[in-house]
C-alpha cells in the first residue's frame, strides 16, 4: 500500500474522499497509480493528516535545515 492509499484510508475510504472532493469514486482510485493532482493535495492532507511533503514531494519538498557558518562560539 503506498503513501497515497494510507491517505485515502485515512481521511475515510475512496467514497468518502470522493464524495468531499465532488469526483467521481474512479477518479480517487486513479490518483493511487498516477498521484494526487497538485490541486487536491492541501484538502487531502487536510482530511487525512498525512504530510503535503509524503503526497507531493515533487511539489512540496522536505525542509532542509542548516546550520549558519559563523565563528565558532567560545573563541
């Protein structure tokens, strides 16, 4: 089961889903195999909880943190 079918579990089931979105229950099937149109993403992580980033992270990359290079403290 990928990312986007734990989603769809989560946020309610295929019926569920399709019904809020207002499309057809083929049409959230279809988002398994082809990904979840960057249109539908922030309404999906709103119903599931499941991460922009892990939906879409061709369009939502994860953060990267760094650190500053400054001087080092204590110098």
């Amino acid at each position: 089961m990928n990312i986007v079918s734990k989603s769809i579990k989560k946020a309610g089931g295929v019926t569920k889903v399709s019904k809020s979105f207002g499309i057809s229950y083929q049409a959230v099937q279809q988002w398994v195999e082809k990904g979840v149109p960057a249109g539908r993403v922030l309404k999906l992580e709103s119903q599931s909880g499941v991460s922009r980033t892990l939906l879409r992270p061709d369009l939502y990359p994860p953060e990267i943190k760094t650190l500053a290079t400054g001087e080092a403290k204590g110098s």
